[in-house]
C-alpha cells in the first residue's frame, strides 16, 4: 500500500492523509474512499494530504474523478483539505491542479509547501 490514512487527533480534528511511491488510480480512489471512512467516523471533513513522498502513478483524469466524488458526497460546505508538497516538486503541478478542480466545484482546497501552515489553515473553524 502506497498510502496511509489516520486521525491526527486529540489535538487536531484532522484525518491525515499520506502518499508514497507511485499512486495508481485504484490506490487513489481506495485512498479516498478510507478516507472517507476516517472522516464520517470522526465526523471532521478536514483533510490534511501529505505528496511529500509521491513519484506520480495517477493522471488529471484521475484527479478529477475523485474531485467528483467528493462533490458527490455532498459535503462541500464542510470540507477543507490541505495538501502538502515541496515547492520544486514534480507532482506540484498536479497538486495545483488539485486546488484548482476542487475550488472550481466548490470544494475548499490549497496547496502549501510548509506542513505547520498546512496543518493550521487545515485545522481552522
């Protein structure tokens, strides 16, 4: 498994999600969907996504279809999610992507290079 999903609680209402390796679409959409699971059993729609370690595996199409199943569950007013890559990073293009298809369906996203100021902006009410 190229992806880990947890509570980063008690001191953050946060589900962290963490990529290494090559994420295949299948590991992405069984990333999201524990996710998921994570989220409505802490019932938090904060997200803290961590590419850090991620080479790539997965296309903009990809990308896109698990922003549509976000937007699917109906949760955009509630969800936020942080996503953390380096700066230099190839996969940071696909992260702006990311942020870019989420805000465009209304889903509250950004991309950050620093893991504290993700993890505040995730945190906030």
């Amino acid at each position: 498994m190229t992806w880990s999903v947890s509570h980063l609680g008690p001191a953050h209402d946060v589900v962290g999600l963490t990529y290494s390796g090559d994420v295949d679409r299948t590991e992405l959409v069984a990333a999201f969907e524990a996710a998921v699971v994570e989220a409505r059993a802490h019932d938090t729609w904060h997200v803290l996504t961590d590419l850090s370690g991620l080479t790539g595996g997965h296309s903009l199409f990809d990308l896109y279809a698990v922003v549509e199943g976000v937007v699917g569950l109906g949760v955009q007013e509630r969800f936020r999610e942080a996503v953390v890559t380096a700066k230099d990073s190839e996969i940071l293009a696909n992260a702006q992507f990311w942020e870019t298809a989420c805000l465009n369906r209304g889903v509250s996203a950004r991309v950050f290079a620093d893991r504290d100021e993700a993890l505040a902006w995730v945190s906030a009410p």
